[in-house]
C-alpha cells in the first residue's frame, strides 16, 4: 500500500496511458475504419457516441473501484474467470474487467451494423472469435492459475503442457479427451455383430440380437458420412444401438469408408445408389421383407431421404417408416452455419474439389469446433497447454475428434443444392440418380427428432420437416444440444423432452402446446418403432445368409480408418 491508502499498482495506471476517453474514441474510430473497406457496411450513425460515453462510464467505474477497493471482488459472472486466482488478485481482476467491457463493447458494435443480414451476423461472428480468442485466460503471462500451478509444481506443468502441445501438433487437432484411452471395438463401438456386406463406400453391419424374439421388420441405420457410425454405439449403457436390441429389434448399421484419395471422385448420386440404396436393398434381401424400417441422423437423414426419394420416382416403397434425427430436409434456415455457405465460397470449393480430390475431415472437425470456441478449442488450450493437464476421458469426446474425409465431388453438390440453393425441398427441381425427386412421394409414418440446443441443427428448422413430409409425422424435441439430445439412455435419467401430437405451421406454435416429460426420447421412439416393426419372429440364429456370408466382426475395419 502506498500513502494515499492504495494498492501499489495503482500507481501504473497513468503510466500505462489509462486514458479511458481516449481509448473510447480510439475503440469507436478503428471499429468504423474496419467497416470501411466492407461494401455495404457500415456502422450506426447514432450508436458510436453513446457505446463510447457507456465505455467511458464503465471504464472509469472499473478502474475507481480496482484503485479504492482492492479487496472487493467483482462478480464477473464468467467461468473462466471463476477461481479465486483471478478474484483474489487485483490486477488479474481488473484485467479480467476491462476484457469483460471491452468484448461487451466490440459485441454491441457488431449488433450496430448496417448491411444486409448475412453480412452483419458475419461480421457478429468474426467479432466473437476474435474477442473468445483474446481472453487473458489463454495467455500464460496473463492467467494467474497457470502460473500458480508452474510455480507449485516447479515448471512441470509448463513442460507437461509443452508436451501436450507438441503431441496435438503432431495429430492435427487440439486433443478433448485423453485419447489413448479408447479404442474402437475394444471399449467403444462394442456391441457385438458381423459386417455382411461392403463395397469402396460402406461396410453393412448386422447385430446380433439380444432377445429370443424380435419384430420381423429390421431397422437400417444411416449414420452421417462426416463422423463414424459408433456415435450410436459408444458404450454399453449409452448405446442407442443395443437399447433398440435390448427392445427386440433387428439392426443393421451403415459404417461409412473413410474416403481416401481412391474415391475422391464419388459424387452425391455415387454415395445414394451404391450406398445408401444398395444398403436397403441389401437388408431386405437378407431379412426376406419387402420393407424395413430406416433411421437417418444428421446428413445421414438427408441422403435417405433422398435416397427413398430416387426409389419412390421408380416406384418403389422399400421403407415403412422413417426415423430422422437432427436432420436437414429444408434448408432455409440452417443457424450459424449459414454464415459461411456463399455463391463466391461453394465457386471456391468447386474449382478445388467439384472435379475430384478429398475434403479433409480435420477441416471439419476444426470448423464445427469453432462454432463454440470457448467449449471446444480455448477451454482445452488452457488446460491442456497453460496447467499442463491431460483431459479426462470422455467417450463422446473422442468420437468426435475421430474425424472422417469425403470425396470432393460428392461434397460441392450437397453444398450447393442444399445449404446454397435449398433445392431438396423442391419437387423435380433435381435429378438424381437419374430420377426428378419429390420428397413429397415420401407418405410413410415419419419420427422427426430435434434437439432444442442444437447449433448444428436448429430445432426450428428440424421442425419443418413435418411440413415436407406428407406421411403420419410425429415430432419429438429433446433437450440439449446435437449430440448430447440424441445420446440420452434412458436409465441415466437426465433431461427432459416435449411432445406434441398437434403440427401447427410453426415451431412456436408446435412448442407452445407441447408438454414437457422428463427423461429420455428413446422409450417415446421405440415404442412408435414397434407399430411399424411387423410381428415377432425367432430370433436370427447366425448372421446374413447363403449370399451374405460374414465378411469379419463389428465394428468392422472401415471405421478403424483414421483420417
């Protein structure tokens, strides 16, 4: 403490150049020099002045209160700044503040843009990364946790993080779990079966069944081809997979190749006739039935449905019923990943890849992890970097960081005639596999999933599947978020959902006369999966048949492939 009753580093603040007016005016100047060079933006003409005088006022209320009342600790209401290294120490406190204003304020200058809507939410999010990049929580020289903890240990958490870091290098990705602790088909992706069928695109996976009677029906699976199948197959007790065995149904798992260099000229039309397709065929040829019951999740919904739709053009009508989790069919609203889908962006990606090549699966995974930067990159960069900390197992966490490549091709014509043009949904405007689709043609009972905090998916326009599909729908929104309302096993008893037996026009509206259950979604969909299953049967006593001899077990090599 000095004479005046301060604390001693108080006395830095004008030899820092703590001039708040100025950096008000400075912040306010270079944000509308940014926006200039954008054609079309602009900032509010009326916004900067006040955003500076709220600056300015919180600024000095931050400093006065640093410099009179160090002890006091201010509730910043952020967990990154939580522990009581950052609370108990007044200059990481106050550091921690005027980050906290100075991202408050660049956020509200990005809401007071003006520019057409795609451009300003664009602008929001370049905004956001940058501010969740810049956080002193990610700076060595400016996180007193890290440094507390080389200090305890002597520099061995620097080192260790050290280690950490080159090792991710190595690998490609910033590591979420500790992945060396997982295996496919060891302690994930276990539920025991044979693969009966595989061409260069996909490996059929038959389960074996749990009980001495299942519905004469199978359920084909159609997991998105941008992450591995065994999402519904981590572990005994969060298995999608074994629970609908344990309840007397016949699965079968489409288990996608990890594209390499050999197949980077299949196209969308490749992947729904000798895949998607050919799976369909193939289930009913070794069940006998005429028709099976079908799952979609994610993008995997969306190549069933179009790949039901092609049958239907032929007159055919293989699937009678069809589950769709967290899928597209309409894409006019597609959430945050709209910001990055534009004619000059997919014109890009056609002249790389439209003629052949791989988008890498690193990409992607990179991309949907900076859709929330302080979950999935910054949070393991402090921990595993800064504090030297190896992550805790987490299977879902490793899944999704086993990531999976597609053929350039096959990935330009999803781009453009779906998240561009949002052509799927209009009847005859695409041909496939030399068919005019109509999703319209697709009249069977439907089971539409959403969950309602999926960033991926945005269960709003989820919803509006029900008013693609003509069929007897049921729409089911589960709590959560893309991957986390989905994984949802009963017996954990976690979360909730909604159910609505009414379709009104809009999702609002399906919501406010939904009512809330508690528990998980599965016991709801299996139970609307058992009226279309057919009658029970004796349980298969081997896998495949005469022309489906078992290739090897489950899981199968494909989805051993590493990208």
């Amino acid at each position: 403490m000095n004479s005046t009753g301060a604390p001693a580093w108080a006395g830095f603040g004008p030899a820092m150049g703590m001039d708040f007016a100025r950096s008000a005016q400075q912040l306010g100047e270079g944000w509308a020099q940014a926006l200039k060079g954008m054609t079309g933006v602009s900032l509010a003409p009326d916004a900067l002045p006040t955003l500076q005088a709220d600056y300015l006022r919180e600024a000095t209320a931050l400093w006065n209160q640093a410099a009179a009342q160090p002890e006091a600790r201010p509730a910043v209401g952020d967990r990154r700044f939580a522990a009581q290294d950052w609370l108990g120490n007044p200059a990481a406190a106050y550091t921690a503040g005027m980050y906290l204003l100075n991202a408050r304020t660049l956020l509200k200058m990005a809401d007071q843009v003006q520019g057409d809507e795609k451009t300003r939410q664009r602008v929001r999010f370049a905004v956001q990364q940058w501010v969740d990049a810049a956080s002193p929580s990610n700076y060595l020289a400016l996180n007193p946790e890290a440094q507390r903890k080389a200090l305890e240990t002597k520099g061995e958490s620097i080192a260790q993080g050290m280690k950490h870091l080159w090792q991710d290098l190595r690998q490609g990705h910033v590591s979420q779990t500790d992945e060396s602790l997982f295996e496919v088909g060891r302690n994930v992706a276990t539920t025991e079966g044979s693969v009966v069928f595989e061409n260069e695109l996909f490996q059929l996976i038959q389960y074996k069944p749990l009980t001495a009677k299942v519905h004469e029906r199978p359920l084909l699976i159609v997991p998105p081809c941008i992450n591995k199948f065994y999402i519904l197959d981590l572990q005994p007790d969060n298995s999608l997979v074994r629970h609908a065995l344990a309840q007397g149904q016949q699965v079968f798992m489409l288990s996608w190749v990890n594209a390499d260099e050999s197949i980077g000229e299949k196209t969308w039309d490749d992947y729904i006739e000798h895949a998607v397709i050919r799976a369909i065929d193939e289930v009913r040829a070794i069940s006998g039935q005429k028709q099976i019951n079908t799952l979609g999740f994610c993008i995997g919904g969306t190549l069933l449905a179009t790949a039901l739709a092609v049958l239907a053009a032929r007159g055919e009508r293989p699937s009678a019923s069809l589950t769709l989790l967290t899928s597209f069919l309409d894409f006019s609203d597609t959430g945050v990943l709209d910001l990055f889908v534009d004619e000059n962006m997919v014109r890009m990606r056609e002249m790389a890849l439209g003629q052949g090549g791989l988008l890498k699966g690193k990409e992607l995974a990179a991309t949907f992890s900076f859709l929330r930067p302080n979950d999935l990159v910054w949070n393991y960069v402090v921990g595993n970097y800064l504090k030297g900390e190896t992550p805790p197992p987490f299977d879902l966490l490793y899944w999704n960081s086993d990531s999976t490549n597609l053929p350039g091709p096959m990935y330009c014509w999803y781009l453009r005639h779906t998240y561009l043009e949002n052509n799927l949904v209009k009847p005859g405007k695409l041909t496939v596999c030399g068919q005019k689709i109509d999703l319209r043609r697709l009249d069977m009972p439907a089971f539409v999933y959403a969950s309602r905090e999926d960033h991926i998916v945005p269960w709003q326009s989820a919803y509006l599947s029900t008013h693609v599909l003509p069929g007897k729908t049921q729409f089911v929104l589960g709590a959560s978020g893309h991957i986390a309302g989905v994984i949802n096993p009963p017996e954990k008893k976690k979360r909730s959902h909604w159910i609505n037996a009414r379709l009104p026009k809009t999702a609002s509206a399906w919501f406010d006369g939904a009512t809330e259950h508690p528990g998980s979604w599965w016991p709801a969909w299996i139970g609307w999966l058992a009226s279309h299953a057919g009658k029970q049967v004796a349980a298969p006593k081997s896998a495949g048949d005469r022309q489906h001899l078992p290739i090897e077990a489950a899981p199968g090599r494909y989805v051993k492939t590493k990208a």
